[in-house]
C-alpha cells in the first residue's frame, strides 16, 4: 500500500469516527413507553410520600436580547395536595401564593407584605397548579397537554413537548430533572421560542415539615 493509498484509507477511517462520535453525542437513552411509564409510576410513588416540601431555588433566565442571565432566589414552598408559595429573595421580594385554585401577589413593602394586582392572572394559575402537579408526581395531568418522554441520562430527564400549537408558539418543550436516588424534582428547564430559556434549580430541599398556618393565606400571610 502507498502512502497515497494509505492516506485516502486514513481519512475515510476518521471521517467513520466523526460519524459515530456524534451519533453517539446526540443519542439520549431514550426510554419505550412501558420503560417510561416503569419510572414515572416510581417517581409518583416516591413524591407520594411528600405532605411538605420546602426548598431553596436559583431561576435564571436568559433572554437572544440580552447578554447577561437574569437571576433570581428565594424559597419555594409546597403543602400537598395544591398549596404552593413561590417567595423571590433576591434581587427583589415578591412572593406568589396558590391556594386551592385561588392565587395571590404580594412585594414586601417597609417590612409588610403588600397585595398587588397579578395582570396576568390565568396565566399564572395554570403555570403554578403545573408546578404543582410536578411536585405531587402527577403525569397524567402532564400527559394531557404534552407529548411525555423519558430520558435515561445521569439523572432521569422527563422531556414535555406541548401538543397544542398555541402552547408551541410559546414554549418549545419543558425537562425536568429527577434524581436517580430520591425520585425527586432536582431542575426544571423551560425552552421558549427565539432561543430563550429558564432554568430553576432545586436545594436543600426537607420534607413533611409543620409549616406555620398563615403561609398560605392570599389575604394576609406571613412572612
């Protein structure tokens, strides 16, 4: 064999390697439907056992206009079966609280909470009893209005494709990030349109805790 030849050889051997290598980059695990449904039925079972939960979050938003990610902080409360307190820390304070189908804003104000207008109130109601049925692992909710898969990746990664056009004009698809040992929610990721993202890690999180009885109250709660 002459170098000619050899080269031609070797260069059709790495062309072969590229191939397989990103094939291989873009295969993510993913799951059949019994697979799914398999470690769907186990998360449910484990957040079956949460009454409470309450868990520190980082949400960054990053948005094609900008170059900087928007970051936000604060602490999320859940008391099952649909009370949920969604408190921003950082930068600002703003804390949203579903109860039973009613939901509520308040910022802080010279040490009080102060009640404002939501705006965008059904929005709002719909993206938190979302929320909610994810933390009670509730995916047959989910499968009403997505298209569900499950990714076997280091953590399982359950993949929400919307099913309504109107849905996709907004968001692409919604992942959430379950931990192979507890079963529980570690991150949420929501992939808008136009290549706009957020992201909303989970930490520190305790369970079946005794929450004090006015956290929840869309009239006065406490803070």
């Amino acid at each position: 064999m002459n170098i000619i030849t050899m080269k031609y050889h070797l260069k059709q051997l790495f062309v072969l390697l590229l191939i397989i290598c990103s094939f291989t980059a873009f295969t993510d695990n993913r799951l059949s439907e019994s697979e799914a449904d398999a470690i769907l039925n186990d998360i449910s079972e484990a957040l079956d056992t949460v009454s409470t939960l309450q868990a520190d979050f980082r949400q960054e938003r990053t948005l094609w206009v900008f170059d900087d990610t928007l970051v936000t902080e604060g602490i999320c409360y859940f008391e099952d079966p649909d009370r949920l307190r969604w408190e921003i820390n950082e930068p600002f304070n703003t804390v949203l609280i579903y109860n039973e189908g009613d939901i509520a804003k308040f910022e802080k104000s010279n040490g009080d909470l102060v009640k404002y207008n939501l705006g965008t109130e059904e929005i709002m109601r719909i993206i938190l009893s979302e929320i909610i049925y994810w933390m009670k692992g509730d995916f047959e909710q989910a499968k009403e209005l997505y298209d569900l898969s499950v990714i076997d990746n280091s953590n399982y990664i359950i993949e929400l494709v919307p099913k309504s056009d109107q849905m996709k004009n907004i968001i692409l698809k919604i992942e959430l990030e379950i931990s192979r040992s507890t079963k529980h929610i570690l991150s949420v990721s929501i992939f808008e349109t136009h290549n706009d993202t957020i992201k909303i890690t989970f930490t520190n999180e305790v369970n079946n805790i005794r929450f004090n009885e006015n956290l929840f109250n869309i009239e006065s709660p406490s803070y």
